[in-house]
C-alpha cells in the first residue's frame, strides 16, 4: 500500500522504506508524485509540525500521508535544539557547522552530564482526513567527535554507550531495531494494520 511522505529529505524516505521493507508499505516522496508545498514549520511541538506537514500534502492528494518531525533534545541545553535541529545554527547551515556549535556549548559539560535523546512524531492523515500521531525516543550521549558513515543528520554525534559507538557507526538493521524513528514506524504500523484497516 503506498503512502506519501510529505518530506523533501531522501535520506529520511530512504530510511523509512529500510524500516518498513517487511511491512505491506510503501513510502514515496511527495515530490516523487509532483507535490512539494511550501510548509511553514511553525508549531510548538514534534507533534505538531508532524501534523501540520502531514494536513498539507494530503490536501494535495487523496493517499494515506505520513510526516515524521524529529529532532535531538540535549539535557544540558535545556532540551535544545530539540524542534529547531534541522534549522540549527540557521537554515543552511551544515551539519559541521551544528557539530560545531554543539560540541563549543558544552565544551565545560562532563560526559555524565551530556544525555540526550532523539525523538520522532509521526502524524498519519488517512484518505478520509482522519488523523493520529505517535512519538518516540532514543536514548544516549553526545559524542565528543564525530564518528561513523551510517544514517544521516546528528547520527555521527550521538553515542550508544550499550553499544560502545555511535548510531552512525551502527549497522542500519541494528540502529532501526532501536532508534526513534525505526519505533515510531512500527507503531504507526501496529496502528494502521490492527485498528485502521
């Protein structure tokens, strides 16, 4: 069954289609179906910008419509940069430039002391507008470099101490089985397959 991601990042619909390959699912880009609103991500929540993406495309089209918002939450920045991760050290910016920024503000904060976790919303807007949300998280430690080749976005800075490295250095399947957004999928697909349908 196909669904739209209202998301223009190919490494976040790649990775989707990782987690959902055993699933009856099928994640396309919107843009790959010619759709690529201009969304505002302006609410207050993971949640809510989930949602608010989600409404947008699927006024568009008349597909199942998923979009995740996602983000890290460091403990000693007070939560931050938590729904601003994407736009970081400003829109542009790279993801150096946010490793950057991150490792200068907490230069002074020991190990213990750098926690953090990642989470994930996922609001699903169904063909008839009705709509839900979920949201999870993945615990761990912000690194002091960056290291590994994997996924995408913070994964190089954010360690696994079970697991001795980061999720970037982590096998995709591994990192799915554990991460925000590999648990935010599979709930989506609990709720679609077992209640929806």
């Amino acid at each position: 069954m196909r669904i739209v991601i209202a998301t223009g990042n190919n490494d976040k619909v790649r990775e989707i289609n990782e987690i959902l390959k055993d699933t009856k699912f099928e994640a396309v880009s919107m843009k790959s179906i010619g759709i690529n609103p201009d969304i505002v991500e302006d609410a207050d929540s993971f949640r809510g910008n989930a949602l608010k993406k989600a409404m947008a495309v699927h006024e568009l089209c008349n597909d199942y419509v998923i979009a995740d918002d996602s983000g890290i939450c460091i403990d000693a920045l007070d939560g931050a940069p938590g729904i601003y991760s994407s736009r970081f050290c400003g829109e542009d910016s790279t993801y150096e430039e946010k490793f950057k920024k991150i490792f200068e503000l907490l230069k002074d904060v020991p190990e213990e002391k750098r926690t953090a976790h990642f989470t994930c919303a996922i609001a699903v807007v169904r063909p008839d507008g009705t709509n839900f949300t979920v949201e999870e998280y993945f615990e761990g430690v912000l690194h002091e470099e960056a290291k590994g080749e994997n996924g995408f976005g913070y994964d190089p800075i954010f360690y696994v101490p079970e697991y001795g490295m980061t999720s970037a250095e982590m096998d995709p399947e591994l990192k799915h089985s554990m991460s925000h957004r590999g648990k935010a999928l599979r709930a989506m697909v609990e709720k679609l397959t077992h209640k929806e349908l």
